[in-house]
C-alpha cells in the first residue's frame, strides 16, 4: 500500500472505475427511477431520466391489484423457515465433522459438493407428481423444504470451514478446568460459532430469496413468492413498466441491502471456503 | 481426546445431514429413472405402460434436442468466458488506487443480488424493448436502426442477461483473491524489472487460479440450468433458437404434460452435469486439500 502512486494515474483509474460500476448498476437504477414515474413517463421516448412526475401511485397499485405483500410475505416466510430448518439440521453435522473428523469426512464433504451438481430438472418431473399427490403444490410448507434441501450441500459446507477455524486447544484448556460438555459448548464453543452461523443465514437467506427455479414450478397463485409473481409481469398484456418496476424495487431491495453488508461472507460461502 | 462415547455423538449429529441429502438424491432420481422408461402421458392416461428406450429414442433424436443442446454449450461458456474475462479486468481495476472504491464495489456487486425473475424482465422491457427501450435510443442516437433483440437474437439476448447477473460474482471472488496476493512480491518482480505483462502472467494469473478454478466451477453448477430467465423472457423460443435443455426438459414435463418424455431428458440432463462434475469436482477437490 505504500506504493507511491502519481496522482494522474489515480484519477484516470478513478474515473474508468466509476464508469464501469455505474454502467453495470444502471439496469437497478433505472428500475428504480422507472418505479417512481407514471406509466405515461415510463414510455419516452426519448427516455426521461429523472420522472418528470414523481408519484408513489405504482406501488399503492401493485398492491391493490395483486396483493403484493401476500407474495412479499410468501418470500420472507419460505427463506427465513427454509434457513432455520436448514440450520436446525446442518449445525450438528458441521460441528461433528470440524470437531470429530474421520477419515472419511473429506469423502463425505466432497460428496454433499457433488449433489449440488445435480441438475434440478433431473428431479422436476417426480417431486411434481409427488407435491401432486401429497397436495403440497403451491404451498409455503412444500416450497419450504425443497429450499432447505436444495441449500444444505452449501449450509453444511459453509459452517464446516467456519467452525474448523475454532480453535480446539480452547477446549482442552476448559476441560482442564472441569468444565462439562454442554458448558462447554454454550459457553466456549456457541459464541465462537455464533459469526459463523449468522453468515451462513445471511447467505442462505439471499440464495433462498433469488430462488427461481422451483418457485416457479411448484407454486401458483397461493403460495408464489415474489419470484414467481414478477414472472407474472411477463405476459404481454401487463406490460406496465412503472408497475413492474415498482414490485420490482421493493422485491430486490431487501437483499441488495443484506447483499452489501455480507460480500465477504458470500466470498466465503459460495466458494465453499476456498476463497476467504 | 475422541472417546467411544463424543465419536457415537459425532455420528449422531451427522446422520440426519447425510440421511437427508442422501433421500433427496437418490428417490426422485430413481423415479425419474422409472419413468423415462414409462409411457405415461399426463393428458392421455389410458396409454400407460412400459416404454422401454422409446423416450430416450424420441427425446435423443429430435431435432429440438441437438439445439437445445448446442445451446446450452454457447450459452455456459459464453457467459463463462465473459464472466471470468471481464471479471479478471474488473478486479484489476478495482485493485487499484481509487476514489470512492467501498462504494464502487458496492455498485458492481449489485447485480448478482437481482432475483433472476426482475433481471430478466427489466433487460427485456426497459432495455432491449426495440421501441421505447434504452438501447433502441442509443442506437437511434448513434444513427443505427433499433434491434430487436430478443427476437431477432434471443440466445445472444440470454446470454447478455445471465453474464450480467454472474459478472459481479467473478469479480468479487477474483478481487478477493487479488487482495491476498503480497505486495512485496510485486514489488519485488517488478524492480527486477518485471513489466506490468510480465507481472500479471507470472505473478497475478498464478495467485488467481485457485479463485478462477472456484468461479468456473460455482457458475457451470448455475449456468447448466439457468431457467426463469428463458422463461419470461423469449420463452424459449423463436421456434427453439433460445431452448437450453433445462428449459426443454420443463417445456415437456409442465407444457406437454409428457412425464416419460420428460424423465428421458431429466436423465440426459444428469448424466450431462455428471460428466462435468466429474472433472470439475476433481479439480476443486485437488485445490481443497488444504
């Protein structure tokens, strides 16, 4: 960092730097501003920048049309119930392969890697008959666990590399103390553990949000989280770009907010821990 | 330290991981397996039975798969090549020494949190729209007649959207890496008079490998099976110019209500990926070993 650097040099980089990050942020930018104009504005042309109106009437009407924060609500509940459950079960076996490892917790790891590998259309035609038959088409619950299971190669690997940077000697040392086993995990472990979790829900939240695969298949107008009912903007005959705007700016906004605050833990969390 | 007793817990707390992983697996592929050897036809169920290697033969021959699959070939590596190329330059330059970078990365990151469904319809109506979109203006601007892209370029259309969605990706975990490499170690190479090529051959591509291994790998697993974004946008169509075999293999389960047919493709589907897997899942096992 002590590198000198001619001051030239620094703003010419600047400015190519800024050129690129602003062109790739302005698909997001202008759906926000669209989300702001009338439908009437929202078709220049020549495109206006700026609403020459501004007006908050999309979103009322997003939501008066279509229940928008049914579908809002179908969001958060299926990837904040997909995380827990996701964690409830993956928590214990990434602690019992940091911790406890075997000779084959690298067999078992790479091979939860591998499932990932599996097409989802592989899969598509039996769950459907199955969420068919078990009447779980279109619901939170059915959407629920297939989030979870489509996640847990990735919960399990997460924490794993989390937790196997936990220091064990520290162990030793309370034990030495006397210290029994559920002290020790909820005294010593669980708080070195608890930064690790958090990130793998935070991670685990943005991939179930963006999910738009099985949403899309598995759900209509009941159970669609947002995902599914943007897809709905699709058809010809709503084509109304300050509204699709509109839902669009309030169904990206949560996680572009969670996005910023986790980019090193998404580093950390998609690359299976390879890249820190 | 690992007593009798902590190893039946360590064993404990790993099973339902594993169990669990391992039903998901295993039950619906076993079924897929069942049915692509069934004639079984959602909308005609009297004709049941077995099928033998019909589906296969119906699902391999049609013309509509060697497109499909010639398109998920362009379209995975495409967005690969993009990605991975663009990514390289991005991380560069955002390595540099620049004004305002926390909010420079925060802007180019952005993209990767869209859901895949608003991406692909704010590209489709805001962008590529041929009469009111942003592009039409630019090209009218530029004295160019608008194209309309997603009929006229579908796959190319799809590929812009999705390289737009995984540039960020790259980026971050390219740039990522590029921060562990040692200043020192540039310095050093480039007072013995290493040129800025030399530099980034020798020193810089080396250090990135291991991220670079990790990105191609987390974008085939995507890429393979990018869906929604077809979905709403060209549909697959025109005809099946922009038809990956994910979206095929859903055109014949949930449009054409064909289940033996569509379990035939679900099957070529995982035994494509599997070919991939298999060197892609040595490859990163080989860079694990830590």
């Amino acid at each position: 960092m002590a590198r000198a650097v001619s001051p030239r040099r620094k703003w010419s980089f600047t400015v190519l730097a800024w050129i690129v990050a602003l062109l790739l942020f302005f698909p997001i930018l202008w759906t926000i501003l669209t989300s702001f104009k009338t439908e009437g504005d929202a078709i220049l042309f020549p495109p206006a920048f700026l609403p020459p109106h501004w007006t908050l009437e999309n979103f009322v009407e997003v939501q008066d049309r279509s229940n928008y924060f049914k579908h809002f609500f179908n969001s958060v509940v299926i990837s904040i119930g997909s995380t827990l459950l996701g964690l409830v079960i993956t928590v214990p076996a990434a602690w019992s392969m940091a911790f406890s490892p075997t000779k084959r917790t690298k067999d078992i790891l790479m091979w939860m890697l591998s499932t990932k590998m599996m097409p989802a259309v592989g899969v598509l035609v039996p769950i459907y008959l199955i969420f068919k038959s078990l009447n779980l088409l279109d619901s939170l619950f059915g959407l629920t666990i297939i989030l979870m299971l489509i996640n847990l190669p990735i919960m399990v690997w997460m924490l794993y590399t989390y937790f196997r940077e936990i220091p064990v000697d520290i162990l030793e040392a309370s034990r030495m103390d006397g210290a029994v086993l559920w002290k020790e995990i909820v005294y010593v472990l669980l708080p070195m553990a608890i930064p690790g979790i958090a990130s793998t829900m935070l991670l685990n939240i943005i991939l179930a949000w963006n999910e738009a695969f099985w949403t899309l298949n598995l759900t209509a107008a009941n159970a669609a989280p947002l995902t599914a009912f943007i897809a709905s903007y699709s058809s010809p005959e709503g084509l109304f770009w300050a509204k699709l705007s509109a839902a669009s700016t309030l169904a990206i906004a949560p996680i572009l907010v969670i996005g910023w605050f986790s980019q090193k833990q998404l580093v950390r969390g998609m690359t299976f821990g390879a890249v820190k | 330290m690992a007593t009798q007793n902590t190893r039946k817990l360590a064993r404990a707390m790993l099973t339902p991981s594993v169990v669990i992983l391992f039903v998901w697996m295993i039950v619906p592929l076993v079924l897929t397996l069942w049915y692509s050897f069934q004639s079984y036809n959602l909308l005609n169920p009297v004709n049941n039975g077995w099928a033998g290697f019909s589906n296969y033969y119906y699902f391999l021959t049609d013309p509509s798969f060697t497109e499909a699959f010639v398109n998920t070939l362009v379209l995975t590596i495409s967005v690969l090549a993009i990605t991975v190329i663009g990514g390289i330059f991005l991380a560069l330059l955002l390595d540099q020494h620049i004004v305002g970078q926390g909010i420079v990365r925060i802007l180019v990151i952005s993209p990767f949190f869209i859901m895949p469904t608003v991406a692909a319809l704010v590209w489709k109506n805001m962008l590529m729209d041929p009469n009111y979109g942003i592009f039409a203006w630019l090209a009218t601007r530029l004295g160019f007649a608008p194209i309309a892209w997603l009929q006229d370029y579908p796959l190319f259309s799809i590929i812009l959207i999705v390289a737009w969605q995984w540039l960020p990706f790259a980026t971050l975990i390219i740039f990522t890496a590029l921060q562990s490499l040692d200043e020192e170690r540039k310095e050093a190479a480039s007072m013995d008079g290493a040129g800025a090529i030399n530099l980034f051959f020798y020193i810089v591509l080396p250090h990135l490998a291991r991220a670079i291994t990790v990105v191609i790998l987390i974008e085939t697993i995507f890429l393979l099976g990018v869906f929604a974004e077809i979905l709403v946008t060209t549909g697959g169509g025109p005809g099946f110019a922009s038809t990956n075999i994910a979206y095929l293999v859903y055109h014949q389960a949930l449009l054409d209500y064909d289940v033996g047919g569509a379990s035939a493709g679900g099957v070529v589907a995982v035994i494509l990926a599997n070919i991939v897997a298999f060197f892609l899942v040595r490859i990163v096992g080989k860079n694990l070993d830590a």
